[in-house]
C-alpha cells in the first residue's frame, strides 16, 4: 500500500467515524452540555497517552503565545461543540451537519476581513449558492414548514460554523506546532470551561448505552479521528484530502435516514445539495465560469 493510499484509506475512516457523531450524542440521553464535557475528558485521557507515547509532552512544546492561541481556539471548539449538538434534536442530524458545513465560507469571510485575503469571483459565487441553498432550508421543516424549534437549529448550526472556523482561523497563526497537541490544549481548555457546569458525578443511565456512547465520543471520535484526521493530511495532496473530507456529511445523512428514519423534504434536499456543492466548490477551488480555451496560432 502506497503512502497516498493509506493516508486515503485513514481520512475516509476519520470521516466516516465524524458521521456518527450525532448518533451517539443522541443514544447518550445525556444534556448537551454534559456530552461535551465528557467527550473532553475522554478525549483528553486518550490524546494524553497518545502525545506521551510520541514524546510530545515537553516544557518547550508550546510557548506562552501559542498557549494563549490554544486555548482561545479551545474554547471556540467547545462552543462549537455545544451548538451543533444542541442542533441535533431541532433541525435533525442531516440538515444540521449540511448547514454546519458553510464553515469554509465563514473562513473565507474572516480571511478577508482580518488579514486582507480578498476573495475570489468563483468564491464569491459559490457563497452566493449556498445563502441560497441555506434560505431553502430556511424555508423547509420536518412538517412542510419551519418550526421555531427547526429555524433555532439552523441558527445553532451556523453559529457552530462560525466557531469551528473561527478555531481554524486560529489554529492558522500556529505554525510549528503538532496538530495533536493543540488538540489536546483544547480539550483540556473544555474541561474547564464546563467543569462549573456540568454534572461531575458520573451521569444517570439514561439507558445501557449512556457510559458506552459517552466513551466513544471522547476516547473514538475526538481521540483515534484526530490522529487518523491529521495523520492522512501528512500524506495526502489538499485536493484530495479535501475531496474525500465531504465522507463527513454523507454519512451523518446516512446515519440519519437509517437509524432515526428522518426523510428530508424536497426543499431540504435541494437545499442541502446547494450548500454541499457550494462547499466542495470552495474547498476544492472549483471555477464557477467557464472559460473558452484561446485558438491555437496558425502555423501556416
């Protein structure tokens, strides 16, 4: 197996992994905010034997700035983690993980407006595709119409967009540091920001599957993702590990159907097709226009 395929082979698995996420938020029957707290510290106990096992654990890992960055982009991870979780239960998994993925145009915005990157007509096209496809979602809801509940979902998805760029905008401005570690930082950086909060004694079973759903996404989705998720772009050419990144959503809509048989509407699907198109048209630098190729010079 060629480097390429086997870093092919772990972002696929990462993504896919990613695509259960909401199943076992929701098999939990746990409080979003204890979910979160709770994949934080399981996620911190596996990404502490990880970064220990590689010699990470240093005095000079990380400087006291790059600390600082850390943990800010910590606690945007964590809100972020807070909203799309919350969105489950109003907007469904599919439509709320399809809406959480306009976060590459929330990048591009903060791009533009912090660091001058000006944006290109294609992007600019594609933003404007998927403000459409959002507006239909908008428009649509598990009952032919949009629900106070389903509109506040779409409006948590967006938010929890809006955060998980705003920690990859961060993550951008530390350089030399081992994705893994800054992982690590942020979930530590979670554990106290929810640790006031949540429930510290172990959780009430709300079935058999509470402790084994709360493990996975800690120890599974936050642990094994992330060294697969990073391991795979070492390996992996920016298009490609791009391309194959859209398995995330997929699944997640796959897993909806399946295990919750929640059938999205019309305008959902056309909505959720508009925003993912827009989304891969971005990430992969698709061009919206087309351009005529220049005749050739005559050589007579």
């Amino acid at each position: 197996m060629t480097t390429q395929t086997r870093g092919a082979v772990e972002m696929v698995l990462a993504m896919a992994m990613s695509g259960t996420i909401g199943w076992f938020v929701v098999i939990s029957g746990q409080p979003v905010l204890d979910v979160v707290f709770w994949r934080c510290l399981f996620g911190a106990v596996t990404l502490l034997a990880v970064c220990g096992a590689r010699g990470m654990l240093r005095r000079d890992a990380l400087s006291g700035r790059q600390l600082g960055l850390a943990a800010l982009g910590g606690a945007a991870v964590v809100l972020n983690w807070l909203l799309l979780f919350g969105a489950y239960s109003r907007a469904t998994i599919s439509i709320a993980t399809t809406v959480y993925n306009t976060q590459p145009f929330i990048l591009v915005a903060l791009g533009a407006a912090f660091l001058g990157e000006r944006p290109t007509a294609s992007k600019l096209g594609w933003l404007a595709i998927a403000f459409l496809g959002v507006l239909l979602l908008v428009q649509a809801g598990p009952g032919g119409a949009p629900s106070p509940g389903y509109l506040l979902g779409i409006a948590m998805a967006l938010g929890a967009a809006f955060f998980y760029a705003l920690a990859a905008f961060v993550a951008k401005r530390l350089t030399g540091v081992a994705p893994i570690l800054l992982v690590l930082v942020q979930v530590w950086v979670g554990l106290l920001m929810l640790a006031p909060f949540a429930h510290l004694p172990p959780p009430r079973f709300a079935s058999g599957a509470t402790w084994p759903a709360l493990v996975t996404l800690g120890a599974v989705h936050t642990g094994v993702v992330f060294v697969l998720l990073y391991g795979a772009i070492q390996k992996l050419p920016t298009a490609v590990a791009g391309a194959l990144s859209f398995t995330y959503p997929l699944v997640a809509i796959l897993v909806d159907i399946v295990a919750f048989g929640h059938r999205p509407q019309a305008l959902q699907v056309l909505g959720g097709g508009a925003v993912l198109l827009a989304a891969a048209g971005t990430t992969l630098g698709w061009p919206l226009a087309w351009r005529r190729p220049a005749p050739a010079a005559d050589q007579t």
